[in-house]
C-alpha cells in the first residue's frame, strides 16, 4: 500500500513540473529560434555596399546624370562669368547699324574722274547699299563706275558698282544701278568714274555704319 502512494505522489509531482513548465514563457537565452548571421565582406572601392542615405546629409562622391534630363531654373538667379583679361568674352553690339548710321552722296561732274567720301578718323565705314546714276552722252562710250576702298593702310581695291540702262533723253543715255554689298574702307573711299575721255557725270549714294578702327 506504501508503494502504491509514492508511485501516485511521484506522478502528481512529475505532472505538476510539466505544467508549470509550458505556461512559464521562455528566456533569450532558451530562445527555440535559430540567430541568423549576415557578414558583408568589402575587399575594395569596388566592392562598396551600397545605402540609401534617409533624412538630411551630404554626398561628397560624384553624380552622374543620364537620360539628358529637362532641367527648370526658377527665381530668374543671377549668372556671373568670370573670363580673365587673357579671354574675354565677345559682345556683338545689335545696334551698331542703328546706333553708328552712315549715309554719304558723292557727285561727279563732267570732265572729273572721281571725288572722295570722307569718313570720321578712327572709324572703319562698312557699306551695305549703294545708289549710282550716270549721265552719258550718246556719242560716248559706256563708263563704269567703281568705288575704291582700303584697310589696314594696305592695298587700294576698286569695286565696280553694276548699273544698267534706264533712259533714252535727246543727248543722253541714262544708266542706273542699287544693290547691297558688304564693303569696308578705314581711310575715306573714293567714288571713282572710269570714263576716259567722256564727259559723262555720275552720282552715287551710299549707306552703312561705322565701328571703331581695330
């Protein structure tokens, strides 16, 4: 009958520690799940791990832009450019024509040859358009009328100013000539009549602006 008590009251107790057991929660250190290692292995630059970079911070590293973006710039902000003396930065001024106008008349009487347009010293006069008439009488030869340039004190050029006929008058025969060119003389240019023993006259117009002598 003892015998039958203590195997009852060892029963009792073996149950008694089981349950206790299951309703204590386990410990770190009884944890049933299994840690997991991660190691990251950098042998290089090459080998970087790359980060999200989360809130505010700085990126010393460079940045690579691709796919040619649209870029907006807002605030219109100011834009300085910082060109030493060694290279400046070329300026076209839109309105030198307007600004530095240029408009001559040059007549040439019978029995002359040519007569000087004088241009301010310092300046270089570039020629855009011209206006020519010439008065010839009808026993003469046709003349040509040329305008005569020169730059940088170098050789003198003439440049013949094309006209047609006009007119038919009783004595004479009226030749007429515009155009635009793109002429340039520093010195004063000369309207020069090529017509030999002809007593024929001529008047031309010219038109343009001036720049400051290089």
């Amino acid at each position: 009958m003892k015998t039958y008590w203590r195997a009852a009251a060892a029963v009792v107790a073996l149950t008694a520690a089981m349950t206790l057991g299951a309703l204590l929660p386990a410990t770190p250190g009884h944890s049933q799940v299994a840690r997991q290692v991660v190691r990251v292995l950098q042998n290089g630059p090459n080998d970087a791990v790359p980060v999200t970079l989360q809130g505010g911070g700085a990126n010393a590293g460079n940045v690579n832009v691709v796919n040619t973006p649209n870029v907006h710039v807002t605030n219109t902000p100011s834009v300085n450019v910082t060109n030493g003396t060694g290279q400046p930065l070329p300026v076209l001024d839109v309105i030198a024509p307007a600004a530095h106008a240029f408009e001559a008349s040059a007549f040439i009487p019978a029995g002359n040859t040519q007569v000087p347009i004088t241009i301010p010293a310092g300046k270089r006069l570039v020629i855009q358009t011209y206006d020519v008439e010439l008065v010839v009488p009808k026993a003469d030869p046709y003349p040509g009328l040329d305008l005569q340039t020169q730059l940088n004190g170098g050789t003198l050029v003439l440049h013949h100013l094309a006209t047609q006929q006009s007119a038919v008058l009783a004595a004479f025969n009226v030749f007429e000539g515009t155009g635009q060119v793109a002429l340039y003389s520093d010195g004063s240019p000369l309207a020069y009549l090529n017509a030999g023993n002809s007593v024929a006259s001529a008047t031309l117009q010219i038109s343009g602006y001036l720049v400051p002598q290089p």
